[in-house]
C-alpha cells in the first residue's frame, strides 16, 4: 500500500521560508503526479499545485505562483513545498496528496 | 478557473435518513469530480472517483452521480461514523475543490 509520510510541524517567522516535505513509501514516486493541498485552520481545502517527478514539470493554482515552490527528488521518493515570504495568512495545514492517498498533514505556524 | 459551489453548506439528518449533498461547477466538468470526506482532525478521504465510482473499502451506502456541471452525493441511510466535511473536486481543468458540505447529526 502507498503511504505518503509529511515532515513535522513548523513554528516560522513572518518574511522567512520554510521546505516541507512528502516521502512515498510503497511505490515509485515516478509513477504519480504529487499534488499539494492548504488548508487553514476551520477553513476548507484549497489546491496549491501539482509536481510530476518523471520530468518535474509544475502546476500552479493562480494565488500560490509567487508563494510555493514544488520540487521532487526521485532518488529519496519525497516532493517538497517550499512556502517563501511567509505571512499570517500562511499559517495552514498543508497536505500532500496524490488523490487516493493523502500524507497526515503538517501543521505550520507564522508568528513572530 | 472553474468555481464550484456545495450546497447546503450545514446538514443536519438524523440516523437512518437518505441525505443528498450538491455540487454546482461553473462550467461543463465531464463528470471529472471527486468526493471527500474529512473527519474532525484527520486528512480528507477519497469516496467516489469520476463522479460515481466508488473507492475501494467505501461502504455502498455512499454513491455518486451527475453529469455537465451539476453532481450529487448521496448517503442511502446515514450512520453516526458518517458525521464529517464534505467536498467535492474537480479535475477537468484546473483543480478546483468545494467549499465543503458540514453533515451532522439532528
């Protein structure tokens, strides 16, 4: 079975980054195309984008394209999110996912 | 980008009812939409793939339909274990999720 396994929580200061990251385990990462999901605390899900690892060609919803980056590593099967110039408005739950499976979730934080 | 809208946003049913959830996309989807649900502090879990496909492990009581921009979910006979958030997703251009139908108990 594909498990997907998330990096823990993350308290960040505001204007900084931070990476995420999302393991495969059970497959090749190859084999999906990994997408990323936001969701702020109480509120619903919300699309960030999707990588394909096999050529590490990228999709952006609209909103995000100057606020994530996504990135893969075939070798180790993980994807990243980097989340750059972080704000309040970034403090979210964020989730890997490749649709039938979902990570457990990593919970970040901007507070100074 | 597609807009798709959930409706109700807060049902309340009773044990044993027959609920419908709804979504409405702003344009035609090709029945490229997918249920979740996500309970109380879990990630969300895929039900019914390509409008009404049911995932494997999902109890039949769940079932999908709909076609053009307007797609259903529905419950034949609700359970406790049921309680939980709703959305829908489309896929067809874009990726666009619901805002998500709350199902509690009455």
């Amino acid at each position: 079975e594909v498990q997907l396994q998330q990096s823990g929580a993350e308290l960040v200061r505001p204007g900084t980054s931070v990476k995420l990251s999302c393991k495969v385990s059970g497959d090749t990462i190859t084999a999906y195309y990994m997408h990323f999901v936001k969701q702020r605390p109480g509120q619903g899900l919300e699309w960030i984008g999707r990588i394909d690892p096999e050529d590490d060609s990228t999709k952006y919803a609209e909103k995000f394209k100057n606020k994530a980056t996504l990135t893969a590593d075939t070798s180790s099967n993980t994807a990243y999110l980097k989340l750059s110039s972080l704000t309040s408005e970034d403090t979210a739950t964020y989730f890997c996912t490749i649709f039938d499976y979902w990570g457990q979730g990593v919970m970040v934080t901007v507070s100074s | 980008d597609i807009q798709m809208t959930q409706s109700p946003s807060l049902l309340s049913a009773s044990v044993g009812d027959r609920v419908t959830l709804n979504c409405k996309a702003s344009q035609n989807i090709n029945k490229n939409l997918n249920w979740y649900q996500q309970k109380l502090g879990e990630a969300p879990k895929l039900l019914i793939y390509y409008t009404n496909n049911l995932q494997t492990g999902i109890p039949s009581r769940f079932s999908g339909s709909g076609s053009g921009t307007d797609y259903t979910l529905t419950i034949s006979s609700l359970q406790p274990e049921d309680v939980a958030t709703y959305y829908c997703y489309q896929y067809n251009s874009g990726n666009t999720f619901g805002a998500g139908t709350k199902l509690e108990l009455k």
